[in-house]
C-alpha cells in the first residue's frame, strides 16, 4: 500500500495540510473517504460518552469532535492521528473542574472551555519555543502505570451508571468504592440489564466483527427498544433533550483566580494528552513511512484544544483506539480528519433528537469497555522483569493514582523517576580492564580464573557522566584503590564511556592527580571525547596533563607511556589500535 509523502517546503511548513494537498489525488480521497466515514460512526456514541466521563453534557462530546479535528487536520503532520474527546483527559477534566463548580452546570461549562484553553495554550507555547523534548521527562514506566491506574478509576466511576445507583459523585477510587457501597440498594435492576447487554454486545461485536461499528450498532439497537418499551417512564435514566446546532465560538468569562486554580491542572492535562497523541502518531507514521514533527504537533494539538474551549468543549488529544481505526481503515492525510469532522456536525445538525432514549447506562459501557484495554498487566510485568527501580516507579505512580488522584499520581511518577535517574547517575558503573596472559583480548578481572595483570597498572573505565553528583564516588574509588593494591605506579582512567563532564568533574580530576601523586600513583586519561576535552581545557586541567604526557589517544598509547615493556601486548605502540574490551565491574 503507498501513502502520500507531506511536501514541507514553503507555506507547508506552517500549514502541513498544503504539503498534503500538493500529492493528493482521486485514489487517496476514496481512501480518506472511507477512513473519515468509519470513524465518524465510531466517534459519534464515544464522544458523547466521553463528554459524560467529563461531567458534561453528552453534545459537547460531539462539539470537541468538530472544529478540534479542522483545526489538527490543517496544522498536524500525522496523516493517521484521530483528535478528539479522550478518557484519560475526560477524567482528568472532571476531577479538577467539580471541586470548582460546585454544582452549578453554567459555570463547569465555561472551566471545562478555561480548561481546554489552557491546555491548548500550554502546549502550542511549548511547540513554538520547541520544548517538545521536556516530555522525555515523563517516562514509559509513568506513563504505563498512570494509564492503567487511570483505567481502573473510570471504569469505577461508571459503576453508578451501570447499576443505576443514586450515588454521590467521587474522583478517586477508594471514595468511588465507599459512594457505591453505601448506594447498593438503590440499584436499578432494568438498568442492569441494559448494562449487561450493551457490554455484552460491544465485547462480542469487537472481537467477531471488528469491521462493524460496535458503539454504533449498541446504542442505534438499545436506543430503538428504550423508545419501544418507554425506558424513561420505568426509572431508567435516559439523556432527553440534546439541544442541536454547533454553538458560536466564545471566551469563558471567569476570573484570574480560576486561571490559577486551573493552571496545574492543565499543565497536566498539556503533557498527558500530547504523550498519548505523540506516541501512537509516531507508530503509525512509522508503519507509513511518514514522517511526523514533535514541535510541530504540539502546535497543531494546542491549537485544536484552543478550538475546543472557544467551542463550549473540554480538552481533547489523539486517541489510541481511534487513530487505529483510522489508520486500518485507509487514511493517507488528515483530509480523512476533516470528513470525520463534517459527518460529526451533520449528526450534531440534524440527528441529535434520535438520542432522546439512549439509556446513559450504554454510554457508560462504552466507556467501560474502551478503557479496560488500557491497564497493560503484561507491559507492568516486563518492566519489573526488566529493572526493579523502572517496576517500583509504575508501580508507585499507579497506587497514587490509584488512591488519590490523577493529578497526585502523575507529579509523584514523575518525581520519583526523576528521583531515581540521579541516584543511578550518582553511582556511576565503574570497570576495571585486564588481559588474559599471552593475549590480546581484555576480560573482566573478576570473572576469569588465573588472569593476571601487571601489578603496576590499573585501567579503569567509567561509564556514563563525570558531574558533581557522582564525582567524589569516583575519587574515592581512584584513592582506594591506590591503598590497596600495593606497588601501583599509574591508573589509567578510560574516558570512552564519559558522555559529559561538568566543573566538578574536572576539579576532581586535578584532585586525584594531586592526591594520587602523593602516594607516588600516576593518573593518566585515554579515549577522552571532544567535548569533554573542551571543557577540560577552559577549566585548565587539559593543558598541564597534556605537558605532563598524561593524556592519550588510546588505552595501548597510555600503557606504553605508563612504563610497559613493547613487547608486552598491552604495551604495544600508539600508532595500533587498542584490542577489544570486555567490562567487568570494579
């Protein structure tokens, strides 16, 4: 299957749906077309049941699926990307907007449009200033177990719904339980029923008709038989009047003290929603062979979310599910986007009355069912597996989520990530390199019986940055050593592996010369890399090493000079390259 290339030269680079156009052709349309109508029929039921996740009105769901994907189809540079409401965001977007509402539904809409305005200015200020890389900060180990704590209080916030309990509202999961536990008896044994069908039909309709519309075809089936049977008449709580027409684009008329309490929040908001958008336009673009341009999709996903506020909206992002429908379906540019988006506002136009009888109960299925797949057990497995401190971050982030909040939950994954990446760093691996006797081959000097290394020496590789954290664990590394190891002449630190070095990296280099010379040891450097040597040199330490003759090109250069007899094979001359080198740990 081909895919259009984006021209991005001229007036593309600052609108990306130009450098679409330029290529565009009949066969692309049909395939956009057919992409556009699939997930439009998808969007529909989903962005109303988002919009009830968020605490909104059920048509605002359709108002974040219009003007917001315009806005991306023309300043995005994912052909496959589908924008729009999205559960993580949704929950995020009520858990900060009831406390601040108090109950009154005029106000929660104008913070919901604050909110996505927010948010969408955070990040297109991001995206100009090319700040895309700060979301590096937020690693896969957060992301996974926020995402699956996340799921997890969803699906159990939709449990009133479900059950038709009259409970009372809760944004974390130990108050979501108490809410429906002290509300049991109030269950609803009609809605129920509903419930267990609609999920029943969507989980079935997914995994033996994947091509068909599930949500679709749920809520068209249960809605005719709410009608039929009177639904609304028998205690089952339907959605009524849904006002129809697109509103016009306004400001929220709120105060400074809004903007405040709203801030963090939407910084939130900002990162989660660009992460989820960045990751799955990244995978498809790779399956495509397109290329997408993080700071460019900041841009277009601000802008999008600032449509939504003005729009009478909440925040929207690149739904995982969605851009995979939309991607399996044809979609080759985000022409696709802009079809999604006309076929949402004819339903807004003119189908809105037939959703009178819709049961809330299946729009809180389609939540339920939708989210489930985001608690990645496996994902949380591998990572412990893979390092234990990766496992305890997903694994902190996911019980603070879990017990307090989203917003808790995602500040402490990301500082406790932060948190452990120093203390990694702060303990440097370390290695001493040694030979096999009549070989050339270095091997670890702890591992293999009967190796032997020339009591004089020692060659010593550091792995990763020499900064201020971990500077003096290297020193006191250097300098017990030299106790130790009694007739030691000269260490050779092997700088290959030293990515970095700041000014207290090159003090304590001048430092251990000094203190390693005292004890009669002589401190040499080889491998040392471009960058590191520029600033050893405009911190003065470069130059007296170099007279000294203690600086090399290689660890065989530096071994020569150290006092090893030529014929040796680790003193061999400068000119030949250093033999390979196998780690061990010091």
């Amino acid at each position: 299957m081909s895919y259009v290339q984006q021209d991005r030269s001229g007036i593309a680079r600052a609108v990306p749906l130009f450098g679409w156009l330029r290529n565009y052709n009949r066969e692309t349309l049909r395939h956009d077309l057919i992409a556009g109508l699939t997930v439009a029929v998808m969007l529909v039921p989903q962005s109303m049941a988002y919009a009830t996740l968020a605490g909104m009105p059920p048509v605002t769901g359709l108002y974040a699926s219009i003007v917001p994907l315009l806005v991306y189809a023309l300043l995005g540079t994912s052909g496959a990307l589908a924008v729009g409401p999205v559960a993580i965001t949704a929950l995020m977007s009520s858990a900060a907007l009831a406390p601040l509402a108090d109950g009154d539904p005029g106000r929660y809409a104008a913070l919901a449009g604050l909110l996505a305005l927010l948010v969408g200015a955070i990040q297109a200020l991001m995206g100009v200033l090319r700040l895309g890389v700060l979301v590096n900060f937020m690693s896969h180990s957060v992301l996974s177990g926020f995402t699956s704590a996340a799921a997890i209080v969803i699906a159990a916030s939709q449990i009133k719904d479900l059950f038709g309990l009259n409970a009372t509202r809760a944004e974390t999961f130990p108050e979501t339980a108490a809410s429906v536990w002290e509300s049991a008896t109030t269950a609803h044994g009609l809605t129920i029923l509903i419930s267990a069908v609609s999920v029943a039909g969507l989980v079935l309709l997914r995994r033996y008709l994947p091509k068909l519309p599930g949500a679709l075809l749920v809520v068209a089936g249960v809605t005719t038989v709410s009608a039929a049977l009177s639904f609304g008449e028998r205690g089952v709580k339907i959605l009524t009047d849904i006002p129809g027409g697109i509103p016009a684009p306004a400001l929220p008329a709120l105060s400074g003290q809004d903007i405040q309490a709203l801030l963090p929040t939407a910084v939130g908001i900002a990162l989660v929603a660009y992460m989820e958008g960045i990751a799955v336009a990244k995978s498809l673009a790779a399956k495509s062979r397109q290329q997408v341009s993080a700071n460019q999709e900041l841009v277009a996903v601000g802008a999008a979310n600032i449509s939504a506020g003005l729009f009478q909206a909440f925040p929207v992002a690149g739904g995982f599910s969605r851009s995979a429908v939309n991607f399996s379906a044809g979609a080759r540019t985000p022409v696709a986007s802009v079809l999604t988006a006309a076929m949402v506002a004819l339903a807004t136009l003119a189908l809105t009355p037939a959703f009178y009888h819709l049961p809330k109960a299946v729009l809180a299925a389609i939540v339920v069912v939708a989210v489930l797949g985001l608690v990645d057990r496996k994902g949380a497995v591998t990572t412990w597996r893979a390092r234990r401190s990766d496992g305890l971050t997903l694994g902190l982030t996911f019980l603070v989520t879990l017990l307090f909040g989203v917003e808790p939950g995602l500040v402490a994954g990301v500082v406790f990530s932060l948190g452990i990446f120093v203390w990694r760093s702060s303990r440097p691996h370390t290695a001493e390199l040694g030979r096999v006797p009549g070989s050339d081959t270095y091997r670890n000097v702890d591992r293999y019986a009967g190796l032997h290394t020339d009591p004089r020496f020692a060659v010593i590789r550091l792995d990763g940055p020499l900064y201020f954290a971990n500077a003096q664990v290297l020193e006191e590394r250097l300098m017990g050593l030299a106790e130790q190891r009694e007739g030691l002449t000269a260490i050779v630190l092997d700088a290959s592996a030293i990515s970095d070095i700041d000014a207290d990296g090159a003090h304590v280099l001048t430092e251990l010369g000094e203190h390693l010379g005292a004890r009669g040891v002589a401190l040499h450097l080889a491998t040392v890399r471009g960058p590191v040597r520029d600033l050893l040199h405009r911190a003065g330490v470069w130059q007296p090493l170099h007279e000294k003759g203690r600086v090399h090109r290689d660890i065989a250069a530096a071994l020569a000079t150290s006092g090893l007899e030529p014929s040796s094979p680790l003193g061999r001359g400068a000119s030949e390259p250093a033999p390979p080198v196998l780690e061990g740990v010091l």
